[in-house]
C-alpha cells in the first residue's frame, strides 16, 4: 500500500530532468526539480524510476514502470505542483523500500510479472510508442533477470505475448467474449444470445486437438486449421460438414477480432497475419 509520506525533494537520490532546485528558496529562480511545464499545460512529475520498480505495475496507470516515471499531476499553480511532487516522490520512495523489503524475503532480485494481464499492458506499451525499441530494451533486460531467477520458461511465454501475440487460447476466447457481450462497451458489435455458447464449444474442441498443450493463438497456423477442419472434426469428433462449417465461421470471427480489432497477430514486419 502507498504511504503519503511526503519526502523532501532535496533528498531525493534519482537523477534530475530538469534544473536544479536553487540554493536560496527565495531567489528568483522557481523550484523545478523534477518538474516540467509545456506551454499552457499543467505540471508534469519525471524522475528516473529506482530499478527494482521496472516492470512492475505503476499504481497510478496501472501500466508497468518503464526506466523514467511520467506523472501528469493536473495542476498549473506552481506551489501547488510542488506540494504534489513531493508527495509523489515519497510514494515512489515507498514503493522502492517495499519493493526491496520483497527482494530481501525472496532472496532473488525482484522480478517483472509474468500474468497474461501484464503482458497485455505491455503489448498496449508497444503499440501506443513511436519508437518500442526503448521500451524493448527494458523489456529484454527484466526477462533475461527473471530468466536467471529460474523463471525462464515463464519469460519465454510472456515474450510470446507480448512480441508475437501468443496469448493463451482460453485466455484470448475469454476476451473475445467479454468484449462482445451485449452493450458494445468495446465499440464491437454484440454477439448473438446463443453464439457465444457456440464459440466456448467450438473452442473446447480445438484445445482437444492440440491434447495436453496450451496452445496460443499463435499456435494456429493454416495448416493447423486444415487437419482440424479436413481430419479431427468430421472423422475424430464426427461432425457434419454443416456442422463444420459453423465452427470454422465462429472461429473466423474470434480470429478476426484477434488480428484486425486488437492486433494481437502480426508477422515480423509488424504487418497484420492472414486469417487462418
């Protein structure tokens, strides 16, 4: 939990991004430290992040931390914007000494989280930046320590998430569904009343397929779609061919929504993959 200590500016240790503060608090020189104004905005709080915080989740965006902590603090009156900055750095110096407290009783470094919900924030990270190749860099450097902490099969899925949109099926069939139920809160249209028990069906039958494996989406490839539709459900499952042919519309949609609606699959230009 974020303490509302307030810690005073001039002791904190993390590098500046803007002027120094001035040596005589009532000279003319404003007080800037870690503080930044555009041109008829508020206030903005930038400090270089501690790095045991990288990767993990920021409470005030609920986005992972990069390597430098922007904070928009809303307020354009100059004491005020101070009083706030240093309220905000004490949280983050907060956040620091739980974080390390959290190392010390792990015995490893403190490591990035590997959810599907984090990697989905991070996904977000990389489509919204003008440039990823910083927020690559961060990212490759917390796999390679969660890696070394024993977690390298886990980094390895989370780079799949994140880089070639290998979300789990389960969890992708899950927010397909929210994001289509009634009410369009997602800007889709709604599916049917009946249809998403249909898709929850068909997609039970293609994680039967792929047996004991977690398959991704992926994992889906046209040539897995072509023995699943030519071989395991006419033959294995015994379906009709109308029958079929429902699925294969059901999953046509889900993809479609997986690479058009969300861009979650692209191939290594960044181009959107064809539907499977």
């Amino acid at each position: 939990m974020v303490k509302l200590d307030v810690v005073h500016a001039e002791q904190w240790y993390m590098m500046d991004h803007t002027t120094a503060f001035p040596t005589d608090p009532s000279g003319s020189e404003p007080d800037m430290k870690h503080l930044t104004k555009p041109r008829g905005k508020g206030y903005t709080l930038r400090v270089v992040a501690p790095e045991v915080l990288v990767g993990t989740k920021n409470p005030w965006t609920g986005k992972p931390f990069g390597r430098e902590i922007k904070l928009g603090l809303n307020i354009r009156k100059h004491s005020e914007a101070v009083r706030l900055r240093d309220i905000r750095l004490g949280q983050i110096k907060q956040l620091e000494a739980d974080a390390l407290a959290a190392t010390g009783r792990n015995g490893v470094g403190r490591i990035i989280d590997l959810s599907p919900e984090n990697a989905a924030q991070w996904r977000q990270m990389r489509e919204e930046a003008d440039n990823p190749d910083g927020i690559d860099h961060v990212l490759t450097d917390e796999l390679d320590k969660a890696d070394r902490a024993g977690r390298g099969e886990d980094a390895q899925r989370f780079a799949g998430m994140v880089f070639r949109g290998a979300m789990p099926l389960e969890k992708a069939l899950e927010e397909y569904l929210h994001e289509r139920r009634e009410g369009k809160l997602h800007g889709f249209d709604a599916l049917s009343v009946t249809t998403p028990l249909n898709v929850r069906s068909t997609v039970r039958h293609l994680l039967r397929f792929f047996e004991n494996t977690e398959p991704t989406l992926g994992d889906i490839t046209p040539d897995t779609v072509f023995k699943f539709r030519t071989e395991y459900l006419p033959v294995q499952v015994g379906l009709k061919p109308q029958t079929v042919a429902k699925q294969m519309t059901l999953l046509r949609g889900m993809w479609k929504w997986a690479i058009v609606d969300k861009r979650y699959l692209k191939n290594k230009s960044g181009k959107p993959i064809r539907n499977p």
